[in-house]
C-alpha cells in the first residue's frame, strides 16, 4: 500500500509568486488533514478535509492560502501571494476514520523555501 | 503560547543508556500521541494513549499518560543508534476538532555507539 505523498519535496520561490503544493493521500482513507511547521517552532494544523468538506480550517493564516479537495481524493494548498513568512515545511496527513485513536500517516513534507 | 512543552529539547547520549523524554502542559486532554521522526520525513506513529495512568509498551520504549491527562513520558531503556531522531507528542482536546493536533516542539535525540 503506498503511503502519503507530496510533491513537490522542495521549492523556492520568491516573495510574491504563487506556489501550488500537492497531497496524495493513502487510498481509501477519507480525511485528509494539512499541517506546517515553521522553523524553531512545533507543528501546527492548518485545516483537515472529510472527503471533499472542509471539516475545519481554522488553523489557516490567512486568505493567501486556498486548500482544495476536488473529488475526495488529492488535495492541493495553495499559496498565492506567497510572503517570506510562509517558509516551513508543510505536512500532509491521512487517516481512514476520524479521531486521533485512529492512526494517521503523514507524508514527507514539502519544504517551502520564499525569497 | 506553546500548550505542549517537550524537554529536553536535545538529547545526546551513549549507546545502552536509559533516558526519559518530557511532555507537559497546563491542559487536559482526551488523548496524546508520541510520533518519531526522521530527516526528511513525515512524523511516524509510536503510540496513543487515552487512558489517564495508562502505560503502554513497544519493545524497549515505554510509554505513561500521566493520571490528570496533562503531561506524557516517554522512556527508552538501554538506547541504541537507530533511536536516534526527533521524539515529537501531540495531543488532542475534548471537544475539539477531531483533525487539530496540538504538537510539542520536539526532542532531538542522538545516540552515540
């Protein structure tokens, strides 16, 4: 079974340009959650999917940043205009039920870089 | 304001020696996770607990809810170089958002043979 999968791993772009980041996550499973961490700080949640609903975006900072979920199954985050404190590493997380007595999978990450 | 506190924040230590990582906060919560990960990687699940006082073990790790569902320990007895990575818990609250994890920072852990 393949596990969650991000792409791009890496990107830099400077400040201003939009960057779009994509989440496969692991067939089957339903929710689908986006998290960040930036440098020197923890993890933090950024929104979580059911199917294609937003379940909870309360963790997202602003209206630069668009998740979508068309179908139910990849999502993608977008940034747009992306600004310097954007730069972190963003997770992408999957899980069949929701709750955390369930376990999730998280992706590698794709590290955002904004110059 | 940090809701999860981890100590230590970084750990290096001989091969074969015990240790205990830290997770402490001011609030309650209805369960905790502790995740290990790798550079380069996503965080991987150890284990949840969701009793207060539960103890769980996996293999030389062992794992304990504190009763008042406020604090978690991790303790890793006779550890050994693949321990070696960034210990991270993560807790969720009553009533909350089934997807809002709240993480630590982390403990970055090194073992040395």
């Amino acid at each position: 079974e393949a596990g969650v999968t991000q792409f791009p791993s890496h990107s830099v772009i400077e400040k201003g340009q939009t960057v779009t980041l994509r989440c496969d996550p692991i067939s089957g499973h339903d929710n689908l959650y986006w998290y960040r961490r930036v440098m020197g700080k923890e993890i933090k949640f950024l929104l979580h999917f059911v199917k294609e609903s937003k379940q909870d975006e309360s963790g997202m900072p602003n209206n630069r940043f668009l998740a979508e979920r068309t179908g139910g199954t990849y999502s993608t985050l977008k940034v747009q205009p992306a600004e310097l404190e954007d730069s972190g590493v963003y997770f992408c997380a999957s899980s069949r039920k929701q709750g955390w007595n369930t376990e999730a999978f998280f992706g590698q990450g794709t590290r955002l870089t904004v110059v | 304001t940090q809701l999860l506190e981890q100590s230590p924040q970084f750990l290096s230590i001989q091969e074969g020696e015990n240790l205990t990582v830290y997770c402490n906060s001011s609030s309650v919560f209805s369960s905790l996770q502790w995740y290990r990960q790798e550079p380069g990687e996503g965080p991987v699940l150890l284990v949840t607990v969701v009793t207060g006082g539960e103890v769980k073990k996996l293999k030389r790790l062992t794992f304990q809810f504190g009763d008042a569902r406020k604090d978690s320990s991790l303790h890793i007895t006779a550890a050994q170089p693949g321990d070696t990575g960034l210990y991270l818990c993560a807790g969720s609250h009553y009533g909350g958002s089934q997807g809002n994890l709240i993480f630590g920072k982390g403990t970055k852990l090194s073992v040395k043979p």
